[in-house]
C-alpha cells in the first residue's frame, strides 16, 4: 500500500542535531544553547513509523516502567519493523520489515506542496560564472512552492519559540536557553510511504521533547516530483555522497552541509540509558543544486539503502535544460 502520511505538530518542536545540553564550551557535554532544525532526519521519521506500527499491532508493551516487546512477540515485531537500525555506512540494503521505502519530507500548505530549495533562479551560470548572484541574498532561505511560481522564506512557515530556564535538580549544567519550532498557519511536514501495514491516522511524538504530532495517513498512489526549469540536478532530501572531490564530478555546485548521528543501543526499562552515538557524517543539506553531475557522482547518490528510508532523493533528467 502506498500512503501520504503528513505530520502537524501540536506543541513546539525540537529537532535535535550534535548539540546537546550541557556547559559552554564543553565539545562532550554540549552546550547551554540549543537550536531546533527546521526538519527531522529521515532516520528519525523511520524510528517513529516503527515505534507507531508496534502500537497500532499490538506488539508494543507499554507501561509506566517503559516501552517493550514481549518475548513470545519478537517475531511478529520482526516481522513487522525487522530487527536493526539504519546505518547509513551499511552498503546492503537493510530489511525494515513491512516498512518498504520512505519518501522525502516536504511541507505541505492545504493541498499547494514546498520543498526547500537554493533560489537558482536568482542567477544564471555560464562559463563557470553566476551571473546576477548577489551574495548579500541568502538562496539557501527558499522554499519552493511545486504549482506555481511562489516562493517562501523560513520565516513565513517557521515559527521560533523560545525557552529559558533550569533544569529541575540540576547542578552546573543546569541553566539552557533552547529555540525551538511550530509551523506557522497550516503548514504540515508530508511524506509518501510504501508499506504492507494497514497503518492509520494518530498522535505520535518526534523530536529530543518527544513533542506530539498529529499524524495522518491516507492511501496515495502520488510521488513526490520536481523538474528544475534550468536542468540542474536538485537534493530532494538530504544526501550522503562519498566521492572526495566533488568539483571533479560537476561544473559547479551549490550546496550546504548537516551532520547526521543516530543513536546505536536499545532503551532498557530497567536499567540506565547510556546513550551511543554513531560515526558522524555530514550529508549534503536538501535543496542543493549540482550543475552537469558527472556520470559517477549520479551512481553515488543511487544508494539504495539510503534512498530506502528517504534520504540521498533527488530530480534530475539528463539533458533536459
């Protein structure tokens, strides 16, 4: 079955990247200032559809002492969700159970849908220049509407709330100012989803506050689809690309950077969460732009382990300006 799922927050979110609470300055406890990204990795789109198919199937145990599955269940759960965590270094492409392949997020505004994209039209290249680029004019702030011609800032979808205070029975680190986000009039995050689960409209949490989103799914046999009007090649979702100079593999490129972690080790209801990280990569931010990709970095960005929960999605047709 294929669904749009779109997710509508009901209370300030906060999407966590590598900083985490803790003294200023301090590279392994965080920091006291914390900022939201504006989207949720994919990673954790698929962590949440998990967790929310083990509910709606019963096979989640859910008690004041914790979140688990019971042994005469793990098979179904397996079944259902398969039994590892996405690994973004995995070249196998990993078995999520019923869960078959994630699209990319965008945003939707009643039916109109946006992507984040750098403002290309701005400019035009020609001969390894960008003519008509003004670099006091941010391009990476642009969200692109796929009907017409409008286009949107940041702050016209994302509204900031921020939160000072101290940490209940906290100690040095216990002061934190935090910047967190809520979508302005009716904007909702969307993505299209495969999946042999009869999944069903609900509330789910997402985010470092466990903030709730209301999530609602109903069958689509849509995709999401672009064509840049210049024929360059646009990151629908952010990319991991492992080719060691880029420049070799397209004329010109217009791109920012994220890093990207997950967390490795199970929650325990009984025992202390102490919490691992994976290697840190930095993907290349939704919304890039490359100019005549090389052949090679095109096979790079076809990694269909990553393209299975979201990321590495991008539009492009050779040859077409």
């Amino acid at each position: 079955m294929k669904y749009l799922v779109t997710l509508k927050p009901l209370e300030p979110f906060l999407f966590g990247g590598e900083n985490t609470f803790g003294t200023l300055g301090d590279k392994e406890n965080g920091t006291y200032l914390v900022k939201s990204r504006m989207f949720p990795q994919q990673s954790a789109l698929l962590g949440m559809l998990k967790k929310e198919i083990m509910t709606q199937s019963g096979v989640l145990t859910r008690k004041i002492r914790g979140e688990w599955v019971d042994r005469e269940d793990k098979q179904s759960a397996k079944e259902l969700v398969g039994s590892e965590k996405f690994d973004i270094l995995q070249k196998e492409v990993q078995d999520f159970g019923s869960l078959h392949k994630l699209g990319a997020l965008f945003l939707l505004n009643k039916e109109e849908a946006y992507i984040k994209k750098v403002d290309s039209d701005r400019f035009h290249y020609e001969n390894g220049l960008l003519k008509g680029y003004n670099p006091k004019e941010n391009i990476y702030d642009n969200f692109a509407s796929l009907s017409n011609e409008k286009k949107l800032k940041a702050e016209h979808i994302f509204q900031a709330v921020e939160q000072t205070g101290n940490k209940k029975n906290g100690g040095d680190n216990s002061l934190f100012k935090k910047t967190a986000y809520l979508l302005k009039d009716d904007f909702r995050f969307a993505f299209y989803l495969e999946t042999d689960f009869a999944l069903t409209s609900s509330i789910v949490t997402l985010g470092a506050d466990r903030s709730k989103f209301l999530m609602e799914v109903q069958e689509s046999e849509e995709s999401l689809t672009y064509a840049d009007k210049n024929g360059y090649l646009t990151l629908l979702s952010d990319a991991y690309i492992t080719l060691d100079d880029l420049a070799k593999h397209c004329d010109f490129a217009i791109t920012s950077e994220i890093s990207f972690q997950t967390l490795q080790n199970k929650k325990h209801a009984t025992k202390q969460n102490k919490f691992q990280k994976s290697k840190k990569v930095n993907l290349y931010e939704k919304g890039s732009v490359f100019i005549n990709p090389s052949k090679e970095l095109l096979e790079n960005l076809n990694n269909t382990n990553c393209q299975k929960i979201g990321l590495n999605i991008y539009s492009y047709k050779q040859g077409e300006k």
